[in-house]
C-alpha cells in the first residue's frame, strides 16, 4: 500500500498526540510526539542549571546539544513510545508543569530547533510516518500530503490539561494551567524560528466541540481518501 506523511499542528493541548497515536495505529505508521522531543532537551537543561529557577544560560546549553541523546522506545503495555533522554526513561518527567513552564524558551533557540528537526527529518525519510508538534508541516515535512492543524479554544485546552495533570496526582491549579497554556501560545506563536502558523495546504480542524471518535473517523478518512488517490493516480 501506498504510504503518506502526515502532520499534524496546532497550540498546546488540542489533543494532537491523542488523535495521532490513533491514526498511526489505525494504519500501521509510526508515531512522533516532536513535542516530547523539546521537552526532554528542556529537562536536560533544566538539570544542569541552564534554564528554571529565573536562571540561564543558553549559551552552555547549545554547547552540551551534542551530548543529549534522544531515543523513542516502543512500550508494548502502553501501546505507545516513551521517550529516552541519554538512555534514562523520562516519559512522566518531561511532562510536569515545571517543564512545560520552561519548553517554550527552549524551543526557541534556533540551535534546538536545527538539531531536532533534522532528526525528525531522518525519522520520516521512508513516509508511513504521522507526526505531531508546531512546525511539521510548515517545517519538517512541508511536502507532506496530508496536514491537519487543531485549535480548540484556551480554556478548553486548559481544563482537558488541568484534568490530565490531576489525573497523574500533580497539585496544580485551573488558573495557573490556563495561563501556562496562554503563555505558550504567545510564546510559540511569536518566536523568530519556525513560529506556529498553520500552513496554507493544512486542513483547520476545531475541536472545541467535537468528541474523540468522531474527530478520528474524519481524520482517517482524510487520510484513506489520499492513500487511495496515490493509488490510482489522481493526485
Ligand atoms: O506538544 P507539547 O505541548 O508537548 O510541546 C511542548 C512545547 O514544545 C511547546 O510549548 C512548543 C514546543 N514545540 C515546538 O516548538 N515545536 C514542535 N514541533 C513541537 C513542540
């Protein structure tokens, strides 16, 4: 079978990760958070002192970038990969309040950026790959022919991650959560290098009212849809 590229963007909690695992899964593709991917290069940082704690600096950090080793490990239990810093498992690290609170000053420096999308680069070079984060297809993979960019308003996205860091038994609070993901919008949004922006081929997908199952089917048929025009040869 014909296999694609899809990517998938959008602000911070619009369920990208969610939906996308399920679509990998549905077509037998592997899946990329490249969002995990600048939270472990910040949890990095963020031990050794180069950013947190109203410290920094960036410059030590770009220096140690060839240390940081980054590796997705498949979990059979999960049923998802989780995410190696140097070798050490730091899936439920690297998603605290305390890293989101630092990714996006990361996630800025052009330095990251370079290291990480050539790796995401290499990770798709054979398609039948569906990727999520802020700058895939934009990016990443501006040729990939399926594209998706999820919104869904600020306090929704807050109150789906505010449930989610309960959930994981964080103390954490509704208006605190709300303006982390504002300030990451803004953030993200206005920095220099690979700003979030939809791309102009990307599909809107706003997700503010609309459940999981239904969310997946349209996705999914969006992606067959493709898959079979590849086949036949209509583009
Ligand atoms: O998807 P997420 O919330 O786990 O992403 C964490 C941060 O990483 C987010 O605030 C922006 C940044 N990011 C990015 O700049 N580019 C990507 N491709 C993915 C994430």
């Amino acid at each position: 079978m014909e296999k694609i590229t899809i990517a998938i963007d959008g602000y911070s909690s619009t369920g990208k990760s969610t939906i996308a695992k399920q679509l990998a899964k549905a077509l037998g593709y592997i899946y990329v958070d490249t969002g995990a991917m600048y939270r472990a290069v910040t949890l990095f940082a963020m031990r050794n002192g180069f950013v947190g704690d109203e410290r920094e600096n960036i410059h030590a950090l770009v220096k140690l970038l060839p240390k940081i080793v980054l590796r997705f490990e498949y979990n059979e239990t999960l049923g998802y990969s989780e995410m190696l810093l140097n070798g050490e498992n730091v899936e439920n690290e690297i998603r605290t309040l305390k890293v989101s609170e630092n990714v996006s000053r990361v996630a800025e420096i052009e330095e990251v950026r370079h290291m990480l999308v050539d790796m995401q680069k290499d990770m798709g070079a054979e398609k039948g790959i569906v990727m999520d984060g802020r700058d895939i297809g934009t990016v990443v993979f501006p040729d990939a022919e399926l594209k998706i960019f999820m919104t869904a308003s600020p306090e929704k996205r807050a109150y789906r991650r505010y449930k989610e860091l309960l959930d994981k038994g964080e103390k954490v609070s509704y208006e605190n959560v709300l303006k982390n993901v504002q300030n990451r919008d803004r953030i993200d949004s206005t920095r220099e290098f690979s700003p979030l922006r939809k791309a102009e081929d990307a599909i809107e997908f706003d997700n503010s009212d609309m459940g999981l199952k239904e969310q997946f089917e349209r996705m999914y048929n969006y992606a067959l849809r493709i898959i079979n025009n590849k086949k036949t040869g209509v583009i």
